[in-house]
C-alpha cells in the first residue's frame, strides 16, 4: 500500500525549527516517526511469519508422505496391490512437493530487514 508514498513537498522545504510553530513540527516529524517505525515492524512481523509458514508447509508434505509410506505397508501386508501402488503414487508426490518447497524456500531463508535504525 504505501511503498510509494512519502511526506508532501512542504515538508521538504528548509523549516526553521526554532519559530513559533516549533513543537508543532516538532511533534508531526514524531508522529510521522513512529508510523514508519510501526510500518517496519509489522513487515518484520510478516516477515517472521512466512518463514515459519514455509517451514510447516515443507513439514505437512513430508508428514503427508510418511502417512502413505504407512498406508503403503499396511496394503502390501493385506495384498492389496492396487492399494499399495497407489500409497506409494501418492507418498512420491508428497515427497517431490516436500522437495519443490524446499528448493523454491531455500533462497527465501536469509532475508535481513535492516535494523540499523532502531
């Protein structure tokens, strides 16, 4: 929403803080401070969530895979041939899912939001 949006002109133009109108400016640069800030913050927040969401989508599909591994066993143990060949169809796609996230995630994992401005 407000990747592009910055403070109007006039607040640009050389103030003198000292006048009358001192705390005023004083107190706008302040507000418009503290909204950056919580801007940031919530972004850093986000930022915290979509790793670990990346993580449990990379440990569902693995968990997906193991659960038709087991299924796989329990139908080769019943003679169930068909049911056994599709247990493993299905653990595979898990399993290449579990790979695709994994390699689509792994350049995501290192992203650093500066914090040199606390």
């Amino acid at each position: 929403g407000q990747q592009n949006e910055s403070l109007a002109w006039f607040w640009s133009v050389k103030v003198d803080l000292g006048g009358p109108y001192h705390l005023w400016n004083e107190e706008f640069y302040q507000v418009h401070w503290l909204w950056e800030k919580s801007l940031r913050d919530r972004w850093k927040e986000e930022l915290l969530v979509v790793e670990l969401e990346m993580d449990w989508t990379c440990n569902f599909f693995l968990q997906k895979a193991a659960q038709w591994i087991e299924r796989m066993g329990e139908s080769s143990a019943n003679r169930l041939r068909g049911h056994a060949c599709y247990s493993g169809r299905q653990s595979q796609m898990y399993l290449l899912l579990a790979q695709d996230a994994q390699a689509a995630f792994q350049d995501l994992e290192h992203i650093q939001i500066d914090d040199s401005d606390e």
